[in-house]
C-alpha cells in the first residue's frame, strides 16, 4: 500500500550527486567488493585496552562524551534516512520512472560502509557478546545476527542492480523486491534494539565500563571514518535526499484538515 505522506515523484532528471555521495567512503578499486559470507566473525571477548591512550580531537576536550547508546541510535538515524531513500526509489519504479540508479547505489554504499562495516560491527564485537554473557536477549541477539548477515546479502545485489540506469523489467522488480525486503526487515530490527537491546545493555554494563565503551566507539569512528565520520555521512545522505527531492523535511507534514472534512468525519460516526 502507497504510504500516505511520501511526495508524489514527477518525471525528472536526476539531479547532480556530490563527489563524496556517489563515490563513497571507501574507493571501490582500493577495497573490493566482499561476499556477505566474508565479514569475520566479531571477537568473543572484546579488548577494551585498545583505545586507553586515545587522544580526543583538539577543541573537543570539554565536550559532554556520547554514551554508547547514543552514538549507536544516532546511526540508527542515517540508516532511517536511507531506508527512506529506498522507498522513494521503489515510488520511482512503480511509477515507471527512470530507476535513480546513482542515488540507490550511494545510498547502499553508505550502509555497506556505515551500517554494516562499522555500526553492526560495534553491536557485534561490543554489545551482543556483553548481553550473552549475561544470559540475557539470547534468542532475540541470535536473530538480531541472522538479520545482519541477511542485510549484507541484499545491500550486496542491491549495489550490483544499481551499477547501471538501465535494467530489464525483471531486474527492476527485483530491486524493488530486495529494497522493500530491506526495508521490511530494517524497521523492526532498529527499533527493537533501540526500545529493548540498548536499554539491557546498559543495564548489564559496569558503569566505568560503560562510560569506557563511549570512548572506544568515538575512537574507531574517527579512526575508520576521520575526524568528522558521523558529520560527514550525514552530508552523503543529505545530498542523496537532494538528488531525489525529499531533503525538505516540511514535505512530509500531512496538510490541515479542513472545517468540512472534520464536520463530515464527525458525521459519519
């Protein structure tokens, strides 16, 4: 069912990405693509010693630390931005417009290297071997895991269909399939970590640990994506919501009921 409050898509060129949003973090000729089976297996027992002598960035030495939840549900945030751009890109699809080939490619290079080589690497290697340690969420982080592995196996054929604009009906239909699948199972996976996941993991976390482990992650993602790693991909994701024409945020808000329409609602009833 069309989604009430998504902007109707006219015919349109699409419009220029920025350098970063369609290249990526990571240049595709320095680091090949892998299969989804080929991400190792996160270490039973993290080391937390890695980051001790970890300096902050200059001028950042008084700013109030992320806890870990925190940083993991802001990435939560860029990975709602794309499942949006996902859905926009089926609206073009169904609609019979030209497949948006440059802004579904970004916007899965941006989970390849966000989501899955980074944020589902600090859950894996951080957050769910604490909760099994605990005897706690076994079966949900068990699927949680599965649901990662998954995630990898269609961000890897959703970037091998939008290599190119032009696609066979039936390639279209598959890649609408794959995005509404990533879509479907992303919805709920996010939220049940925010409302259920993150909350036992802090309570099972030490607090020294837990303030720690706030250090540890703003280490490694200033250490995999530079000092302004979270910024910048936020910048790759605004510029894909450009070039599909929803970066305006006052376009989802539904318009204002008229008098006659709430008089004949009251009506009706």
């Amino acid at each position: 069912m069309e989604d009430l409050y998504l902007p109707a898509v006219s015919r349109r060129k699409l419009l220029g990405l920025s350098t970063v949003a369609l290249a990526g973090a990571v240049p595709r000729a320095a680091c090949p693509e892998p299969e989804p089976d080929d991400y190792p297996a996160p270490p039973a027992a993290p080391d937390l010693t890695l980051y001790k002598h970890e300096s902050k960035p200059h001028g950042h030495e008084d700013r109030p630390p992320l806890t870990p939840p925190e940083d993991l549900m802001r990435e939560h945030g860029v990975l709602k931005r794309v499942l949006l751009v996902y859905r926009e890109g089926i609206r073009w699809i169904e609609h019979d417009e030209q497949v948006p080939a440059h802004a579904l490619h970004a916007a899965a290079r941006v989970i390849r290297d966000y989501i899955e080589r980074y944020h589902e690497y600090l859950e894996e290697r951080y957050v769910f071997p604490r909760l099994r340690k605990a005897g706690r969420l076994r079966h949900t982080v068990s699927v949680l895991e599965v649901q990662h592995k998954r995630g990898r196996e269609l961000t890897t054929r959703i970037l091998a269909a939008t290599k190119h604009s032009h696609a066979s009906s039936h390639r279209r239909e598959a890649l609408v399939d794959d995005m509404a699948a990533f879509i479907s199972m992303y919805e709920p996976h996010e939220s049940r970590e925010d409302t259920v996941v993150f909350p036992v993991f802090r309570k099972v976390t030490p607090a020294k640990e837990f303030r720690h482990l706030g250090e540890v992650f703003e280490a490694e993602e200033h250490r995999r994506l530079g000092q302004r790693g979270f910024t910048s991909v936020v910048h790759r994701v605004a510029d894909i919501e450009k070039a599909l024409d929803i970066h305006d945020l006052s376009q989802f808000t539904p318009p204002k009921s008229s008098p006659h329409r709430e008089e004949g609602g009251r009506s009706a009833r």
